[in-house]
C-alpha cells in the first residue's frame, strides 16, 4: 500500500514536470522553476516539450504499473529505477535540486515496494 501511494506521488510529480516542461516553459512562471532567462527559453522550449514528453512516458509507466496491481511490480520498478537514473543525472549535470525531486521519491518508492510495504 505505501508502496504504491509513493509510485503514484513519483507519478503525479513526473506529470507535473510534463505540464511544466510542455505548457509553463517559456512563461513567467517556468522562467522562474528553471531559473532561466525569457531568452533561453524561448530558443529552448522545443527541446523542452521533448524532455516533458518523455517525462510523460514515465508517468505513463508507472500509472500502468499500478493499473496491474501486484501484477505490476516488475513494471513500477522499472519506470522507478529509470526515473531515478534520470535524477541522478540531472542532479550531475543540471542541478543537486532535481536529486531531491526525482531520485529520492523513486528510491523510497523502489525500497517500499521492494519490502512489501
């Protein structure tokens, strides 16, 4: 049960990701999330809308994965496991901030389910 309440957060934190990636980029308020200039974001917000979309695939994962019930887990795991390899990499080439938004609610996730909790 906590095990999939974490996968459904890590879930809802990627689809939020995907709204800010797709929709709030090149706006105040995604100028503001991503500390960056109106300038880059303009010049990047194709590139962005592919990286929110990807998040959106792993979103999708991890809602299917719970969709199957127990029948899932290899699923969740999977989408957990590369939701917090694409953490770390953030956090080692963009910012230590996305180590704590997206690693550590899938590591949490991962171990909760991994202990049947």
């Amino acid at each position: 049960m906590i095990g999939n309440i974490l996968v459904g957060l890590v879930a809802l934190i990627h689809c939020y990701i995907v709204y800010l990636e797709m929709v709030l980029w090149d706006t105040p308020s995604g100028h503001k999330a991503f500390r960056m200039t109106p300038e880059f974001a303009s010049a990047s917000k194709v590139l962005a809308a592919n990286q929110g979309l990807y998040n959106g695939f792993l979103a999708a994962g991890l809602a299917w994965g719970l969709y199957l019930g127990a029948g899932g887990f290899q699923l969740k795991m999977f989408f957990l496991l590369c939701v917090a390899i694409a953490g770390l990499y953030g956090a080692a080439t963009v910012g230590r901030k996305i180590l704590f938004i997206q690693t550590v609610p899938a590591v949490l996730a991962i171990i909760a389910l991994w202990l049947g909790l």
